[in-house]
C-alpha cells in the first residue's frame, strides 16, 4: 500500500458546508460532497424533528424520576441524524452514551434504547438484530470494537462500512489512536465519526489538543480527515455518504470531525453554567440545526404548514407512546443483571449473583 501525501490527507480549512444557518445553499459547495437529494433532505428533515422530541420527551423522564440518568444530544442531531442516514442498513454502528437520537433514528425502539439509561439492562435492544453496538460509557473504547468488527467484515469479504460514534474528549484516549493506527495499517473499512461539541464534560477544547483541527489528528496514522459543519444536516449526509462509500470499496478509514455544539449540560448532574457563558450559548442556538434545514426546505418550497404539523403532531404521538411504555414497566428481577453477559456465566460472575441473592435475602429477613 502506498503512503498518502499530506495534501491527500489534511482536511480542509473550513469544515464542508452545503447550507448555512440562514437556510441558504452556500456559494462553495464543498467540491466533491454534492447536496442529497429532495427526498433525503425531507426523510431527515422528520427524524430531526422526531429525534429533538424524543430528547426532549427523555430528559423529561430524567426530571420526573423514570429514567437514571440522560445526556441529551439536543444541537447535535443533525450529527447523529445524517452520519445515521447516510448508512445502509448492512453497516454497523457503534455509539456513545450520548447518541440516543441516532439509535432512534436507525428505528430501534425508543423504549429499548432507554432501557440502558433506566438502569434495568446492559443494553435493551438486540446488537446483532439493528446492526447497532451497545451505548459505550468509557470513552473511546467502541472505536476499537468497530475496528475489529470492520477488520473481519474485510476479511469475510463482505459489503459492510462501520461508522464509530466519537467526542472530543474520546481522541486523547489512549483506545482512539490505537484504533486509529489499527485500522489504517489493516485498511479497515470504518469511519471515525467525532462529534466535536466543544466540551468533554467541563473542559473545552482548548484543554483537549492544540492541533489545527481534531480532523488532523488523522495525518499522523495516513488517515484522511474531512471537517464537516455539524448542524448542517445535508454536509454531515454527504461527507458521512462519501466516507462509507470509500470504506466499502476498500480505501481504507476516514476521521470526520463534526463541528456542533451540546446546548445542554453534560447529563442532569451538571451545571453547565459553571463553565461556559450565555452568550456562546446563544451564539450557537443561532445555528440551530432544526431551523436551518426548515428554512432551506421552506424557502425551496419542499416543505409548507400542512406538513410541518403533521410531523410535529407524528412527533408528540411519539412521545405520548414513550410516556406510556416506558412508565408501564415491571422493574426487572435482581438476577437478570447476571443474565446474558456471557453465553456460559463465568465463575466470577456466578459467584456474584449467589452473594446478590444472599444479601437479598437478609434483607427480606431484616424487614
């Protein structure tokens, strides 16, 4: 395999943009990232609308005591939504905690992707079924499952990219240069999505890496990186589409750098005042990926009243079922912890579910 040239692999000085925030089709169209087509934008334009819903629906439940804990992804759908659309459904995910709408979006259950967030199982939804990993807590550590599983779909010749759902604070992980360096030798067929919402909990970036952009990062291991607007859903489709496509047919990894913004704290234990100004967040409220798509479509006459309300109404049905559901579960058996972690239980785990079970039943006698 023959090294890549510099000039093949720095991303360029403004991240790919199609739209801008006003909703208007940007004089330089990103060179080779053409806009999608209608009927994309439309199918993205509603599972925006459907995703913030749903992540406003969960950090309700956050609120009301039904759900442990959730990191709203609320700014960054147009990220999840487009890296997600732009995939088959023979591709594989591997998410963060944080990618709740993605998982929505890939049609899996809103109840079982919160299952997780409740506490009452490792993951609520099968992996192999939806193509989809389990939500990854550590940071970075999914990037190096993606790889493998990316590394024997090449091996096993099969038609299959796997995209890695990333933050900011994930690539000074120790597992993301690894994966990174792995798949690059091996020429896996993977696309390292970050999502760079400028904030790795508390820190900014600036605390993260003095690098020109997160998207040279790939320079080091031969690795092309593309910097994207990510609250331009239509730029993150077609840079996400191009990546996949060129992991398919065997040229190797991509790193794609999403530029977004999370305007909510961390999770509900944050207080994100602390750290970061009401103005920035205003700043960013203005690039809001929800209005800039609505206006495009508005203004190219795609979209009009009649349909804005039947998806806000699709929407609130959505969220009046997750209500429900979600509200309707029966707390699961202590056991059931145990269960599924491994084919044959393990004797460490075996012995922890006899000692769950024997604190369980003193406390039934204490009381």
């Amino acid at each position: 395999m023959a090294a890549k040239s510099n000039t093949e692999l720095l991303p360029a000085r403004e991240p790919v943009r199609l739209i801008d925030q006003r909703g208007r089709l940007t004089r330089r169209r990103g060179g080779e990232y053409a806009l999608p087509a209608q009927d994309v934008l439309l199918s993205a334009y509603r599972a925006l609308v459907l995703g913030r819903r749903f992540d406003q629906q969960a950090t309700n439940l956050v609120k009301q005591g039904r759900l442990a804990v959730y990191p709203s992804s609320h700014g960054q759908e147009a990220s999840e939504v487009g890296a997600v659309l732009a995939l088959s459904p023979t591709d594989w995910i591997f998410p963060t905690y944080r990618d709740s709408v993605a998982l929505v979006t890939r049609g899996i259950d809103p109840v079982e992707v919160l299952t997780l967030l409740r506490g009452d199982w490792h993951v609520g939804y099968d992996p192999m079924v939806h193509r989809t990993a389990p939500q990854c807590t550590p940071l970075a550590t999914q990037a190096l499952h993606a790889v493998g599983v990316a590394y024997a779909a090449k091996a096993k010749d099969e038609d299959t990219a796997v995209l890695a759902f990333l933050g900011d604070g994930a690539t000074s992980e120790g597992d993301f240069h690894e994966a990174l360096n792995f798949a690059a030798v091996f020429q896996a067929p993977v696309v390292f999505f970050v999502q760079n919402n400028q904030y790795a909990i508390s820190v900014p970036l600036a605390r993260q890496s003095v690098a020109p952009s997160l998207a040279h990062k790939g320079v080091g291991y031969g690795i092309p990186g593309v910097r994207v607007d990510g609250n331009d859903v239509a730029a993150v489709l077609s840079v996400v589409t191009h990546a996949a496509e060129r992991a398919r047919s065997g040229g190797g990894p991509t790193l794609v750098e999403a530029h977004t913004y999370r305007m909510e704290p961390h999770t509900n234990a944050d207080d994100a005042t602390r750290y970061r100004s009401e103005e920035e967040v205003t700043a960013w409220r203005e690039r809001d990926p929800v209005s800039r798509l609505t206006a495009y479509l508005r203004q190219a006459d795609l979209l009009d009243d009649a349909r804005i309300d039947e998806i806000a109404q699709e929407a609130e049905r959505n969220a009046a079922d997750l209500r429900e559901r979600i509200s309707g579960q029966v707390p699961p058996a202590p056991d059931e912890l145990f269960a599924h972690v491994y084919a044959t239980p393990t004797p460490q785990l075996t012995e922890q579910a006899a000692l769950l079970r024997a604190e369980l039943a003193d406390l039934a006698e204490e009381s």
